[in-house]
C-alpha cells in the first residue's frame, strides 16, 4: 500500500488504493508504464473493486493530471508514451461518467 487506507469516497468504508500492475510491461517497458489506480473496499470479508465510485472522481482526476504530463511533457521519450497514454485512458476511464 503506498498509503493507510481512508475513507475517500464518503461512504464510511477505508478505501484501499492500490495500482493496476496489469499495466506495467503491457504498453512499453516498467518505467514508460503508468499504472492506473485501483480501489478496493472490504465487504464480507472480500475485496471489492470499487474504482468506479463517483465519491473517488477527485483521486482519478489527480492520477489523470499526472499521467497526462508523461503523454505531453518534451523530456518523456518518445517511444515510451503509449504506456503513459493508456495508462492516462484506463484511469479516465474509471470513475462513471467517463471523466474527461
């Protein structure tokens, strides 16, 4: 865990925010890959992806801004910037409606 789970989603369950390591490898090398957040609740005893919480939209906009400087930024490598792009999208992509 990168941080101590907290409620961030306002629904008074600890939010366990992990990365997508499915990203790391699968665009362009580790270190041109962005791994988009996932977030996980303990219900019953069992994880449960709860990514698409409305309540977690500021989290996605954050990592989207982050993700985005390595898709535009002049310093990143070119031939790098398809993991950062899908990485950018897949985290867009999370928090219902689609964020832009």
């Amino acid at each position: 865990l990168d941080r101590f789970p907290i409620d961030l989603s306002g629904d008074g369950i600890a939010d366990f925010v992990l990365t997508d390591d499915a990203f790391l490898y699968r665009f362009s090398s580790y270190a041109g890959s962005v791994a988009p957040p996932i977030v996980l609740n303990i219900v019953n005893g069992r994880a449960v992806d709860v990514s698409g919480t409305p309540g977690l939209r500021p989290l996605f906009a954050y990592e989207m801004s982050k993700a985005r400087s390595y898709c535009i930024g002049p310093k990143w490598h070119t031939d790098q910037r398809n993991g950062a792009r899908a990485g950018h999208v897949a985290t867009a992509a999370r928090p219902r409606p689609l964020a832009a």
